[in-house]
C-alpha cells in the first residue's frame, strides 16, 4: 500500500511538468562533489515546482519525494544497457514524465518484456 502510494505521488505530478532543464543524464554522472550538488539541485527544483503545482509542496512530502528520487539516480547509474535507458528517458520526459523514479521503474519494466517472450 506504501509502495502504491508513493507510486502514485510519483507519476500524478509527473505528467504536469516535461523534463526540466539541468537534467543530469545518469550515465554520464562523474562523481565529483560538484556534479553531485548538481545532481540535488536539479533534483531539489524539480521536486519543489512539481508538488507546488498541486498543493502538496509540504515540507516532509518534499523531503521523501527528494530521497527517493536520489536513490533512484544512484541506481540508474549503474544500469548496463544505455541504448534501452536512453529511449525510456526519450519516451517518459518527452511525455512530460522526466523523474528518475518514472525512469527507473519503467526501464526495469522495459528490461523485464524485453525478456519475455508470449507463450499459450
């Protein structure tokens, strides 16, 4: 029931707001503390503007929704195939869904069909 909560926090606001300028692509990260403070500006702002544009930009709401969208960054990071992860972040933010939890979850989807197969 969390998971779908927070699931849900996630894609509603997502769908106002295309990918913001300042978007760090997560495989192109090197990790220096200056691209780090990038990455949670860029992270801070778009958090902010997205759950002010719908009246839940509370204090405790955006400090959860900015966690979990660094962790999400820090495991896109590590993901190994790029030209899947960059035609998910071409789809979702071009759909105005550009957030690494959106990402991420939907390249683990896409990375989970492109294994299956339809059988009867």
């Amino acid at each position: 029931m969390k998971r779908l909560f927070l699931l849900l926090m996630l894609l509603i606001p997502s769908f106002i707001f295309a990918q913001s300028s300042g978007f760090i692509h997560p495989l192109d990260f090197i990790d220096t503390e200056t691209n780090r403070a990038k990455v949670i500006e860029y992270i801070e702002s778009n958090v902010k503007k997205t759950y002010s544009a719908i009246g839940m930009d509370n204090p405790s709401t955006l400090r959860m929704m900015e966690k979990e969208e660094l962790k999400c960054f820090k495991e896109l990071t590590k993901v190994k195939n790029r030209k899947l992860l960059d035609r998910v972040i071409n789809t979702y933010c071009k759909l105005g869904m550009c957030n690494y939890n959106t990402i991420l979850m939907m390249y683990k989807e896409e990375s989970k069909a492109s294994t299956e197969e339809l059988e009867w």
